[in-house]
C-alpha cells in the first residue's frame, strides 16, 4: 500500500493494548489515515475521514485525536488506542491548522482555502463558532500568547 504525501505521523504516546506504540500516518490524497504498528511498521488498518485530511492533534484531555479534513469541512474524532472513529463534526469550514487556547476554553482553526480564522467557544467536547476573522492573506500558522487574564491568538500569513 503507499501514502501519498503523507502530511504528519503522529507517534501516538498512549498506553496501547497487546503491543507497542503505533503511529497514524495521514493519507490526504485517499481522504483516509493508516494505523501502523511502529514495531513490525505494517498498516493494521485504514479509515476513511473525508477529503482532505492535513493536520491532527488531541483533545487536550487526550480522550480523542482530532483530524481535520480541509476540503470536507469536518472534524473526526479518533480513539488514540485503537485509532477508530468516536464521532464526526461536520460544519467546521476549512479547517487546515488547529489550535486549542492554553485554558482549553477556545479552539481555533486556520482555513487557508478561505483566508480567515475561526474561533470556537470550546467545553471540552463541543465547539460554537464565537468569531470568523477574514483575512487579507492565507494564514500559515498560529499560536497562543497569553499574560494573566489576557490570551492572543495570532496568525502570520504568508506575505
């Protein structure tokens, strides 16, 4: 089996049952992500996400493993154990780079496609769009910077 253009492995740092660590390989071309058992480096299994899929993180309880499929408009939510799908959340529009605050309160999806940012208020399993940035030029990536009670969120582009 081949990856095209695999985007990012994501070594998975969970206590895994039966055998070692695996890593999830996105396979953006095939709208899928592989489940490789980093000992004996075989595909144990491919799951279809939707199109698209660029970046991965986990929840910040380390519960589920976002994917984000770009071109989609969704998230998937993966088990980091087993590497199968919890549940889907569709409507999140081109989210490319994600991003949870250092509080956990706020998630934060650059959309290259569509050149903005959104932010969701987040609970910790839903997420409510709170603002939708446009922006004069694609964003390339972000990061929180917080003092106090104050926390910013920046995007450089690539201009």
């Amino acid at each position: 089996m081949r990856f095209p253009f695999c985007s990012l492995l994501f070594a998975l740092g969970f206590q895994l049952p039966a055998h070692a660590e695996n890593v999830i390989v996105l396979n953006s071309a095939d709208a899928s992500v592989s489940l490789i058992d980093e000992a004996t480096q075989k595909v144990v299994d491919t799951i279809a996400v939707g199109k698209e899929p660029h970046h991965l993180m986990a929840m910040p309880d380390n519960q589920s493993l976002i994917v984000a499929n770009s071109v989609a408009n969704n998230l998937v939510f993966l088990d980091p154990k087993t590497g199968k799908v919890q549940r889907w959340l569709q409507g999140i529009e081109d989210p490319y780079q994600l991003g949870f605050s250092y509080d956990r309160k706020w998630f934060v999806t650059n959309g290259l496609r569509l050149d903005r940012v959104d932010i969701y208020h987040s609970d910790g399993k839903n997420f409510t769009l709170a603002r939708r940035v446009p922006l004069a030029a694609m964003p390339k990536r972000h990061d929180f910077l917080c003092r106090q009670q104050d926390c910013f969120h920046y995007a450089a582009g690539l201009g």
